[in-house]
C-alpha cells in the first residue's frame, strides 16, 4: 500500500472474480488502483471480502499488461497499430464466414460486463449469423443453466444470497463454497453460527465448511453425485414426506418410475454411503421447514452436463423447497459475470456448438475463426492436448486479453483489453443481482474496453454501433427477459435483483455411473484461491498465498505410496504423465488425489480428460 487513504480517490466498484458480486471501493491515484478496501454499508455482504477481492487487484497495474495490438508476421508476434488491427481481425472473420456462418466460433469470458457481452451476442447473430458462442462454464455453469432452463423455464437459480440467512437447512453439493465464493462461505457460516441453520454437505471430499459446528458431511465415491442426489429423492418417495404441493407439478408419475433403480441400498454401492445415513439426510431436507441447496461448481469441475441441476431441482421440488423464502436451489457460476453470460445468450442456443463441440470443430477443420476474449483455454480447459491440438488447426485465431496468455501467443491476431477498473457497465451475481461497475482509471497503456474493440469491429463489419454503454444496457432492458425497466439511475449503488417467474416441471435425471479402476486413483480438479488464474496469477497477493500447482492425497495413500509432504510425485493418465508436489491432509478420502487447474507451469489439464474424474496413477 503506497499512500495514506485519506489523499486518494475511492471508486465504489464490484469485484471482477466470483459470481458473489462483492462490492468494493477502489482506492486509485494517479490513474493506478493502490488498493481495494470493504465499506460494511456496502452490498448484500455488508463488505465483507475475501483474499481475492481485497488483496488481488493488483494485475490491474501489472507490468506484464499488453501494450499495444499485436499481428503475427512471418511467424512472430509484433506491434501493430489498432487499426492495422481492427481490419485484419474483420478481414479474418469475414473470410472464414464465407465458408458459411458455422465456420465462426467465439469463446467469451463471463468476466465481460453485461453491456460488452451483449454487443458480442449481437455479432454472432447479427452479423456473422452463427450461433457457436459460449465460454468456459460451458464445461460446467452453463450446462446447469441450460437444465435450469428444462425444469424451471428460466436459466437461473430460483434463489438468492439473502435466502442463506433465511433457510433451516442448507445443503452444500460437491464443492467447497468457503473455496469457489468465500463471501458466500462466510454467510453459511453466520447463518450456521447466529441463526442455527443446519448444514449438510454431500461432497468427494471434505473442506472448510465440513469444520463449522454441527455439519455432517457425507463424502461419496467422485463422479456419483447425480445417483446421490435421486437416491435422496427415492427415499423421500418411499418414507411419503413428498410435499402435498408436488402432485400438483406435471411429471411427477414419469419422475416416480425413473427412481426405481436408486434406492437408498444401491446408493449405498454406488456411492459408499451407507443407507441409513442416506435415508437420514433426506429425511431431514423433506422435514426442514426452509431448506436450501448450494451448488457452487465452476471450469474446475468439469464434466458436469445438466442432469446435476435438472436432480437437484426435481428433489427440492418433491419435497416442496422451491417457490419459497430460505428455500430452493442456488446455482454458483464460478465467474463474476457467469449469470450475465447466460442471460446476455454466451451460451450454446439452438443449432449452436458449446464450448467442448467448438473446440472439437477446431480440430476437424469445419471451425476456420475462432475469436476468443478473457480465456485462456490452453491453461484451464481440460485435456490440454486436445485443446492446442485444435487452436493449432483453426485458421484463423484473434485472443483478446489483458496479458500475452499462453492461448495468445498462439493467435494471429491479439488485441490488448482493459480491466474491471477501467471500464464501465453492469454485472450480474449468482444471486441474480444486477450492480454498476464504475470506471476507476483511464485504460493502461493502449489497451481498449471490451466494448470500445467490439463497437469498432462491429462498424467494420456493417454492424450496430452505440456511442456508449449504457445505450446498450437501455436495450438489453427493452430486449433481455427479467431486466426490463432497468437503468442505471435505477440501480443506484445498491444493484436491482431480476425477478423469478417459474414453471417447474419434473424432468428425470439419469445419473451415469463413475466406476473405479482398479489400481489407480480418482483425480479431481477444482479452484484453490484462483479461479482459472487469468489474473490472479498476475497479483502478487494470491501468488503468495498459492505460489504453484499440487496433489493433494490423503494420509492412507500416502503411507501406501512412501511419500511425504512435498515430495515430489509422479501423475499420469492414459497417454500423459506431470510432476507435482505431494501435499498430504486429513480431507481427502482414501483413494482420491485433489489438484487445483489454474497453473500453466506442470498444469493438471495435461492429464485431464475432460469428465468429472480421470483415472490416474501415482507413484514417487
Ligand atoms: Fe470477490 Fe467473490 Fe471474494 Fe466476493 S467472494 S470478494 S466476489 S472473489
């Protein structure tokens, strides 16, 4: 920190890392954020923040932030100016939509304001006419989106942050909310702590959560969760606590008969709890008065397709959890602006390709452009082989980011964008909460807003242009559903949330059976402070908390094995073996190794493959 509060500009702003919706007030000097502090009046969160969003600002100012556009020739990335820059990346595009408008793909980070998301999804559609646009939740969030959308008709959780505090009992599904969205964590944990709520974790493996007071945790067999979750709903059947309210829901017969093979018994096999245990946590969600599920999954827990959502729902509407205060089901988008994507249309619509199918269209050569903004799939998609196999093979690549990111040396064309601080717009929270970004400092070095590069490109391409963003916000509440009537007068400091209109219906969610292989162990990946590390690899304060990637195992494995904390250990997959550093604690069950995805040096997404869990072997 390099000067007294009192001499700089406070900039009231909202984090630009998880879904929370943190808000935060920037303290900016000669055009250089020099820290982020938490004012308690501010936000649902009275201030509260975590690592990330109080001490990971500092890539904002980095040193390594691209200067200028860059454009490849003879083979090498080189300076060029915005409009040498502009018209190849228009040129780029055009030519390979002559191939016809499937021949285009985007992959978009949910990190862009509403705004910027919107002028991307107007040209794909309006120019270019190809639907292939989604982002990296496409390995995750957006497929529980698209499940939300079949059981509920609305693509979002028919929950909120505030219904937390409000709930009897919350249940907390495979991942570690204190580690995905600390925020959130911290609310569980007052809830749990001031106001008694239960906890309930069904989890691979334990986490911070498991330690409040009064939580049971119910660790199964990774992959299983799906099973898990219709066995609760088989037992909640058979023991008649279905909610009176259920009958009344169309497809509760079909559901009925889908459940016939998940009994508490055959989970108990399945997923290594035993029965009773089963049967006693159904019992007390059906019986809870408000019970709420927490389903907080991101590009680390990849695999997921929309039966997770599509079960989760069909067993808080049987036992009559949705519709109500403290209750139903709240889905986390692992990013900042995960639910703005999916509102804004980031995410495979109609004949659109998702995020794996585009890649795979890459590789087979019928994808010639692909213009990927804020992500770094290289680094944080699975099955990193098959990823740089395939932006190897598309004809023409434009990455626009903040930093040279090991996906952009790869591009023909690299196009320098601004941060959170310098821009302005909206952002939408897991909770639903539309709030205003405020433009902190003028934009580093020759770097461009997001919405600055696609209003320009889209002038070159024929397309819609607006002077600034809040002229589109006005037309994303004429044309987006649940944000009419908004305007940034009417968000104010506080943010509006977006209403919830339901039509729930029972859609059966057959779960897919993850079987062990024998000999090997069940790895699975996931965050740990970072998120996919595209920027806060760039600050020193999460770097210094986390310097670099590991497997963590349990006790067991790693008396079996010989090995010790930090020893170095061997990881290999079919076909693919990394080095990392061994890391031994009490959370992880026997028989399952836990590593985070963010780093690049010795990256876990090299043995990955793209499902829940990879089989891996392990030795010194
Ligand atoms: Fe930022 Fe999420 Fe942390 Fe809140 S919980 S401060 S939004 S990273």
């Amino acid at each position: 920190f390099k000067a007294r509060w009192w001499s700089l500009n406070k900039v009231k702003s909202v984090c630009s890392y998880c879904g929370t919706g943190c808000q935060l007030t920037l303290g900016v000097k000669d055009d250089k954020v020099l820290t982020t502090v938490y004012d308690e009046n501010q936000g649902f969160h009275n201030g509260q923040l975590c690592t990330r969003g109080r001490f990971g600002y500092q890539f904002v100012n980095s040193e390594k932030r691209l200067a200028t556009p860059l454009i490849r020739r003879n083979g090498k990335l080189e300076p060029a100016s915005w409009g040498e820059a502009l018209t190849a990346v228009a040129e780029g595009l055009k030519s390979a939509e002559a191939s016809g408008s499937d021949a285009v793909a985007g992959l978009i980070t949910p990190r862009l304001t509403n705004e910027e998301l919107y002028l991307v999804r107007k040209l794909y559609k309006d120019v270019l006419g190809s639907d292939n646009l989604d982002h990296s939740a496409g390995y995750a969030h957006s497929a529980l989106s698209a499940g939300a959308f079949e059981s509920l008709g609305f693509a979002a959780s028919p929950s909120t942050v505030t219904d937390i505090q409000k709930s009897d009992l919350i249940l907390v599904v495979k991942t570690d909310a204190y580690e995905t969205h600390p925020v959130l964590g911290f609310e569980i944990n007052l809830g749990v702590k001031r106001n008694g709520v239960d906890l309930r974790i069904i989890s691979d493996k334990k986490g911070k959560l498991s330690r409040l007071p009064k939580a049971k945790t119910y660790v199964y067999k990774p992959g299983n969760e799906v099973f898990l979750v219709n066995a609760l709903a088989k037992a909640i059947v058979d023991n008649n606590l279905i909610d009176a309210a259920a009958s009344g829901i169309a497809g509760l017969e079909d559901f009925k008969k889908s459940l016939e093979s998940y009994t508490p018994l055959q989970a108990a096999e399945v997923c290594g709890i035993p029965a009773e245990e089963i049967v006693a946590l159904a019992t007390d969600y059906a019986k809870a008065d408000k019970a709420l599920i927490i389903l907080p999954l991101g590009l680390g827990y990849p695999g997921h397709d929309k039966t997770l959502a599509q079960a989760l729902i069909n067993l808080a509407l049987v036992a009559g959890k949705i519709g109500k205060e403290g209750s139903g089901v709240l889905i986390m988008g692992e990013k900042n602006n995960s639910q703005g994507a999916v509102d804004m249309g980031i995410y495979p619509a109609g004949k659109g390709k998702g995020a794996s199918a585009i890649i795979d269209a890459c590789s087979a050569g019928t994808i010639k452009a692909l213009y990927v903004i804020g992500e770094n799939p290289v680094v944080s998609y699975p099955n990193r082989k098959k990823i740089t196999d395939a932006l190897d093979k598309v004809g023409f690549l434009v990455v626009q980011d903040l930093f040279l990111t090991e996906t952009a040396e790869k591009a023909n064309v690299v196009l320098p964008a601004c941060s959170f601080a310098e821009k302005q717009g909206t952002f939408t929270s897991v909770g639903r909460i539309v709030q205003h970004v405020q433009k902190a400092i003028k934009p580093v070095g020759q770097s461009r807003s997001d919405f600055d590069i696609l209003n320009g490109l889209s002038g070159l391409l024929g397309g819609a242009t607006f002077s600034d963003p809040g002229k589109v916000f006005a037309e994303i509440a004429r044309e987006v559903n649940g944000y009419a009537g908004l305007s940034y007068e009417k968000l104010g400091q506080e943010g509006a949330l977006i209403p919830v209109t339901t039509r729930p219906k029972f859609v059966p969610a057959p779960a897919r059976q993850s079987i062990a292989e024998a000999g090997k162990y069940a790895l699975v990946t996931g965050s740990a402070l970072y998120h996919c590390g595209t920027m806060s690899r760039f600050g020193e304060g999460p770097m210094h908390v986390c310097p670099e990637g590991y497997a963590e195992l349990s006790r067991e494995d790693a008396a079996a094995l010989k090995i010790e904390e930090n020893d170095l250990v061997k990881v290999a997959s079919a076909g693919a073996e990394i080095q990392l550093k061994a890391k031994i604690s009490m959370r992880m069950p026997k028989g399952v190794v836990f590593a985070p995805y963010h780093f690049n040096e010795q990256s876990i997404n090299t043995i990955t493959d793209g499902n829940p869990v990879t089989w891996v072997a392990i030795r010194k």
